[in-house]
C-alpha cells in the first residue's frame, strides 16, 4: 500500500528567525518584506496570530492590532538554506522526497511503512516529527496518509507541532461531512460556485455526476470528483530528477486588487528587475517575454512576445511586458495577480553593444548589480522600481535548490 508523507513547517519565515534570534523567541513577530512603506506581513508566528494578525495583512494593520510586535525583514536566503538542511536530514528516511514549496515537503515512506499498517505510519509521523525539532530546532506538522492530497489534508488538522494519520479505510468517513474547501486546491471562490450546485460537503463532491461536474468546470470537475473522494494519483516526483528550468519569471499575487495601470506598471517593473537579476547572475538570456494577469475574480490572461534579440535588461523586459498587459486591459474585476517571464533561454556568451550608448548602459547594468550583490538587492534600482506601492519580496519556489544538486 502507498503511504505519502507531507511535512509542513509552521510559521515557517518566523520559525526560522527564532531559530536564529532565540531572544524574541515566543514573542508576537511580523516578516515582512521591508519594515517601512506599505509592506505586508509574509508570515506571522502563533503569537502574533492570537491578535488576529494574518498573512497578506498590511504593516500598518498588524501593528494597529499589536503594536509590541517584533518586525524582521525577510532573509529569503536564509530560508532556502534551511529547507536544504531539512531535505537532507530527511534523506535519512529516505529519498523519495519532493519539495512542493521553500515550507513543504512530500516523502514516499511506503518502505518504510511496510506492513506496519496505520499503527507503523503513527510511529514515524512522531520520529519524522521530532527529527525536525531535534535537527533543527523548529516546529512542524506531519500528515501520512495514501496520496499526496489527503497527506496535505493531514498535517493541516493539528497546528502547530501536530500529527495525524489517515489510512486508506478511513478516507470516506473522514470526508463525508467535511466542507469542501477544508481541501488543500478548494478555496472560498471554488467553494461558493460548488454551493450554487448543492455541494458543501466534501461528500456530496464525491457523489455528484461527473458530468454536472464537467458542465460547470470543464476538465476540472473530473479532478474535483476525485478529491471528493480522497482519491489522487499524482505521482511523487523527487526534487533531483526536477527538470532544469526552461524560463525565468517571478510572480506576485497583491496584497489588494488594484485597478490602476500605473501602479500595475510599477509592480511589472519591479518583477522585471528581478528576473533580470537572475537570468544575470546565471549568464541567461531569453527571447520570450510572457506577462500574467489574473483578475480579481480568479481568471487569468497570459500573453507573450518574442523579441528579435536576446536580452537580459529589465527595462526591456519591462517594456515587453507591460506592452503585453496594456493588449490585455485592466477592467472593473481588477488585478489581483501579476507575473513576468522570460524563456526561449541562451546560456553564456556576451551581449555585444552596438553604439557607445549600449556600452555605457551595459556598464552601469553590471555596476548596479556589484552594489546590489554586495550590500543586498535593491540597495540600489532604477528610478522605476520606486514608483511601485508595493515592494515586492518572496522566496523563489524553486523544487531544485542548489544546495541540493549541486548546480
């Protein structure tokens, strides 16, 4: 029988800056991306939660609720190299480990499980459990069950420091009464479209028509049906047989819908300044520059461009992008999310200035980046970047961490 194991790291940003600052440990605490403007919370720890404080909360608002909150900036670095020390002790389970975010990890313990049965998976979700806590000094929750879906279900029943097991007989009656957006995928909006049907209950999912299903979500509703019932077959795919990425891009979903074509301007260029950082740093170029916007009522756009040259400029990918975006429009749903891409990837070689003027620019792009690589990034930007509302933060979800595999 199949047992997957899903590891979820509680209060992750925050966990971690205990474990590195054992002074405000247990005190209320805010990660933010930057302490000043109109930053937003990333991650609040439990305390800072019994004030009502959550995440994608503004700065501003959170401190209203607890104005004695410890605020740290986010280390994204710091965050990316403790999931790499969690994978590895976690090797000593076993390998079959796939990384579904910088806070969550998979595991295939179906060896490890055996015949033990449900009473085996308990002991482990303790050992895992503990390992994690031992290891690293910070808190999780274990979720063990046959497929990743009701793995995720899981760890998410008792936070923090929780376990829980769920075996293959027990899916149905676990299910039946449970409301449907208690599902890891199934969110208020989701919710209230299956309501309109009749569907509340994770239940009723599973015993209503795949076709109705089909009628009102497409292709998707065969998918819903399936979590209905508890059933998944998405396979385990671990993090070192993750293909090398193929494009660059980074995404934001806003704190608040905006409407106006400047501040989503500001926004892209900032995203674009960030993947031109990083196609930089790793001697990329691309070709392809896709924009995503995705309304205030979940729908989503994506546009793309090929470019006549390769680049690695955020102005000209900022100038594409937004170019794409303005094609796509901003309506009374507003923005809600918004991305930026580049792909049709060239590795190595020199960009070549044509006149004198791409050589100054090309000077001072790589004299920004020595600033930027030297004292953090964004010590220093285009004027640009500053005119975004939001200053932009987040932990790249890369399933490959260089750590890893050495890249």
């Amino acid at each position: 029988m199949r047992w997957i194991a899903h590891i979820d790291m509680n209060a992750y940003f925050a966990s971690v800056e205990e474990m590195v600052n054992p002074k405000i440990r247990g005190k209320p605490i805010l990660v933010t991306g930057a302490p000043e403007g109109r930053s937003v919370v990333c991650t609040a720890s439990y305390p800072a939660r019994e004030y009502g404080i959550q995440s994608g909360m503004s700065l501003k608002e959170a401190l209203r609720l607890c104005p004695h909150a410890v605020v740290v900036t986010g280390n994204p670095s710091r965050y990316t190299a403790t999931l790499s020390r969690l994978v590895k002790m976690l090797e000593g389970f076993t390998h079959l480990i796939e990384i579904a975010s910088v806070d969550e990890v998979y595991m295939d313990v179906s060896d490890i499980v055996g015949e033990g049965g449900k009473e085996r998976a308990k002991e482990l979700a303790g050992e895992l459990r503990m390992a994690v806590v031992n290891g690293l000094d910070l808190p999780c929750s274990v979720g063990i069950a046959p497929n990743k879906v009701m793995a995720k279900f899981a760890s998410g029943l008792k936070k923090p420091m929780g376990e829980t097991v769920i075996a293959h007989n027990e899916i149905e009656e676990v299910l039946e009464n449970l409301p449907v957006d208690a599902l890891p995928g199934i969110g208020t909006k989701l919710a209230i479209r299956l309501k309109g049907l009749g569907i509340t209950t994770c239940g009723e999912l599973g015993r209503a028509p795949v076709g109705l299903l089909k009628a009102r979500f497409g292709v998707v509703g065969i998918a819903l049906k399936a979590m209905g019932q508890g059933v998944a077959d998405t396979p385990l795919v671990p993090y070192y047989e993750v293909p090398e990425a193929k494009s660059v891009g980074h995404s934001v979903t806003l704190p608040e819908d905006i409407y106006d074509m400047e501040r989503v301007k500001g926004v892209v260029f900032s995203l674009s300044e960030k993947v031109g950082r990083r196609m930089r740093r790793r001697g990329y170029r691309g070709r392809r520059v896709q924009a995503v916007v995705r309304r205030g009522d979940f729908t989503s756009v994506v546009k793309h461009r090929t470019l006549k040259r390769p680049t690695d400029d955020a102005r000209e990918i900022y100038k594409t992008a937004v170019g794409l975006i303005e094609g796509i429009g901003i309506d009374e749903r507003g923005v809600r999310m918004l991305g930026v891409s580049v792909s049709l990837i060239e590795i190595g070689g020199e960009i070549l200035p044509l006149f004198e003027g791409g050589m100054r620019e090309r000077a001072l792009i790589e004299a920004l980046d020595a600033v930027n690589d030297r004292y953090g990034e964004f010590t220093v930007s285009w004027a640009r970047a500053y005119l975004s509302r939001y200053r932009l933060w987040h932990v790249p979800m890369s399933r490959r961490p260089a750590e890893l595999v050495g890249n």
